[in-house]
C-alpha cells in the first residue's frame, strides 16, 4: 500500500493580522509549513500535496525549489473537508492518505508513521491530545465503551461536551476509498457553512466503520498556531528542545531559556554556549568551542578549541581550529581562517582567507583578500578591494607586517617578511623583505596661530 500525504495550508489565517499568509510565518527561522513539510517528507511517502488557497501564489513561490511537493488550488475556501476533498482525484485509489495541516509545526514523525500504519488496518485514524485548556477546539465524544465516535466542535457542543479536555488535532489517516465515500457525505449544515473535515467521523460511525484515536503523550506536539501569542508560545518550545538536544550530545548552555537554533546545528563535546546566542543556517561547531554572548552565527564551520567572544557575527565562514574572535568582530561569507587566528574589536573580513597564526586586532577591514601564516594587520588597516565598478584582490605572503592605520589599494602584493609603515598608503608591489613607506612628507610650520586665536570680529566680513 503506498502512501500519499495531504498538506493542508489554504487558510488566509485572519487572527494573524498580517498580509503574509499564515503557513508562512517563521517558526525557528522557517516558514510553518516547511516545518510540517519536514514531518511528511521523513516518512518517504510516494507523494506530497499541498492544497493552497489563500496567496497561493506567494505559498508556491516560497517553495518554488521544492521537486517533490505537488501543489492543489482550493479556489473556494468552503471548508477543511473541501480542501481535501480537492486533492483526492488524484491519489492513488489503492493508497493510505494521511492528512497534515501547513500550522502545526511541531508534529514528531514517530506520530506520524503510526497513525499511517493504523489505517493499512482499514481504520479511520484520528490524533488526539489531552490539554488543560481545551477552549475554542474540538472535542473528541467516545461512549460508554470508550470508543470514538463524533468531534464536536466548540461552537456546537454541549456544556458537557465542553468539559471534554480530549481535543482533536486534525491530524488523519485513511484508506483513500473510505475518505472519499465519507467525504462525499459531508454537508454545510453549520452556522459557518463550510464541509467540516471533522464531521466524517459521525459518518464513519453511522456506516459501522472503525475510528481509532491515536493519542499522542505531549499535546505540543500536535499545536497549532491561530496568532502570534501562539507562535510565540511554540517557539520556544522548540527552542527548549533543540537545547535539550545538544545538551545531550555534550554542549553546556548557559541559559536554555535565551538561545536560539533556527537551522541545522550539531556540537561537538564540551563547547560552552553563553546567552543570546543564535545560530542559524547550517553551523557545525568542533569539540571545547566557547561562544560569548550575543553572538550570531550562522552557515559556519567552527573548529576545536575556538573561542568565539561576545557580540561577534560569523556569517558563511570556515573558522579553524584555536582561532579567537571578537568581541564586536564580523565575520562575513567567504572567509576562511586558519588555525590560531586572532580577529580582535572591530575587525570584518569579507572573502577573506587568513593563514595559520595571523593577527587583526583591532579596527580593520580585509576584503577579498588572503595571507600566510603569522601575519600582523595592524589597528585601522583597510584593504581597499572595490573600485567603483569591480573588486580586486590583496596576497600577502608570509610574517607581514601591516603598521597601523595602513591603507593597501588593490590589486596588490606584498613579498614574504615585508613590511608597512604605520600610516602608508601602498599603491604598488612590495618585495619580499622591502618596507614600504607611503606617507605623505610632513611639514612642521612654526608661528602657527588657530583661527580662533587670530584677530578681527567674528562673523564680520
């Protein structure tokens, strides 16, 4: 039997307020929707569908590198049982179709896999929850046997109904026969006059078919998101368990409750992370790493023993093992150091590749620029790499020395063991061992009175 996941994510999502589709707010620094994608994609199902609706234009375009996914158009918004009534024609009719939705970001796969292996039994699988709070869901009604048999919406339940804390999470899964003769007897007899999805259980229950509520241990699990407060609420659920995650594989953070992991991020043992740290895209940190405070990484590799301070940004860079950052340091894509590298306050790299044991300390910008090993660039160097209208590129070689507040014009060389004088403008190659001094000649004027001091009126002329 294959299976064929339906992903629902045609609503407008009013309580948002906003005029991004819902399913496209971030969740950890991703759209709600590539979360619920993730879910169904570890199942290796024969298809995905996405119904859309709402912007669906924008909800595609999000996902425009997106091969596997196929997209559905619900282009009257006539309810949860309509939408997936539209993405039925075009599964297999030998399949099991399990049902997501495009808001419930936090959904585990093992949940997942079993409701789908249920309904190979010819079942009706619906996943429930237990919360504490059940207001505004619907209600999961089971009768005196304990077997499921209606969902009751809030608006239309009893008082009695309304003290259930069992709630349904809209997740389902089916043989894709039963859900299309079940759906094809849903009506619009509601005050919102919409095909509730949630009504084919009462069906299934008149046709003696079994339902099955498949009741999953953590309610986050199965949350959804109607508004922000919400969205909150679940990131930093998230949050807590990505922490938990790599405090379990050996990392010590400082405060699981102010970090943050918006991407694929794996530690090696005994790294330390301080607070406000946030990582982001694909970051790979080596054993005995330390991170300060405030520090944003993101699409970066960090080697062993590298000591990242506070307030430093990394930014699509490879940092080699032992190297010391920051603190207020800039990392930006394309650099590359070096094991022992020392980057001080203030100083930004931008495709950059600096050799072993080199130094910035303070103050300077290397653009597009790479070096030997055990270089010195000196406080307020600047590499000046752009024209106008193209980038060149800085060599250094080996053990240079750049005095401060050198300016280098590339394109340009400088020689293994050379050396700049401390305010030099070097406009052309120097050799090795050469030092190059490109100061202008100073004049010392004596007699030299401040305007200030000089006579005559003030403002007179």
């Amino acid at each position: 039997m294959s299976l064929e996941v339906v992903v629902l994510a045609a609503g407008q999502g009013t309580r948002m307020r906003s005029k991004l589709p819902k399913v496209l707010h971030d969740l950890a620094g991703r759209p709600l929707l590539a979360h619920a994608l993730d879910a169904a994609r570890g199942l290796k199902p024969n298809s995905i569908k996405v119904v859309v609706g709402h912007a669906a234009s924008q909800v595609r375009a999000a996902f425009a590198d997106a091969r596997d996914l196929t997209w559905i158009e619900q282009r009257q918004q006539l309810g949860t049982g309509h939408a997936l009534a539209q993405a039925l024609p075009s599964v297999a009719p030998d399949a099991i179709v399990l049902n997501l939705y495009g808001d419930v970001p936090l959904v585990r796969g093992e949940t997942l896999a079993a409701c789908a292996a249920q309904a190979k039994a010819g079942k009706l699988v619906v996943v429930t929850a237990d919360v504490p709070n059940p207001t505004g869901l619907g209600r999961i009604v089971r009768d005196s046997r304990g077997r499921m048999i209606a969902i009751v919406e809030e608006r239309d339940a009893s008082p009695e109904q309304r003290a259930i804390t069992e709630i349904n999470s809209g997740i389902l899964a089916a043989p894709a026969e039963m859900l299309r003769a079940l759906i094809g007897q849903l009506n619009r007899n509601n005050d919102q006059g919409e095909f509730y999805l949630t009504d084919i259980v009462g069906v299934a229950v008149g046709r003696s078919l079994e339902v099955v509520a498949h009741k999953v241990a953590c309610a986050d699990d199965v949350a959804g998101v109607n508004d922000r407060i919400e969205l909150a609420r679940l990131e930093r659920i998230y949050q807590r368990r990505q922490a938990e995650r790599l405090m379990a594989d050996g990392a010590t953070l400082r405060d699981p409750e102010r970090f943050d992991a918006r991407g694929d991020v794996q530690t090696g043992v005994d790294c330390v992370i301080d607070v406000d740290v946030v990582l982001e895209g694909v970051v790979r940190l080596g054993d005995g790493v330390r991170i300060g405070p405030g520090c944003v990484i993101r699409d970066a590799q960090i080697g062993d023993g590298a000591v990242i301070h506070a307030h430093t940004v990394i930014d699509g860079a490879v940092i080699g093992a032992g190297c010391e950052l920051g603190p207020f340091a800039r990392m930006r894509p394309g650099t590359i150091l070096g094991e022992r590298v020392k980057i001080g306050n203030f100083v930004e790299t931008k495709k950059t590749r600096l050799g072993a044991g080199t130094k910035s300390n303070h103050f300077a910008y290397l653009g597009d620029t790479t070096t030997g090993e055990d270089c010195n660039i000196g406080a307020g160097t600047i590499m000046c790499n752009f024209d106008g209208i193209a980038k060149h590129e800085t060599h250094l070689g080996r053990d240079v020395f750049i005095g401060s507040n050198s300016t280098l014009v590339a394109p340009i060389q400088i020689g293994d063991g050379g050396y700049v004088a401390a305010g030099s403008t070097v406009t052309t190659k120097v050799e090795a061992g050469e030092l190059a001094v490109g100061r202008a000649r100073q004049r010392n004027i004596g007699g030299w009175v401040p305007p200030a001091k000089r006579g005559g009126t003030k403002g007179k002329h």
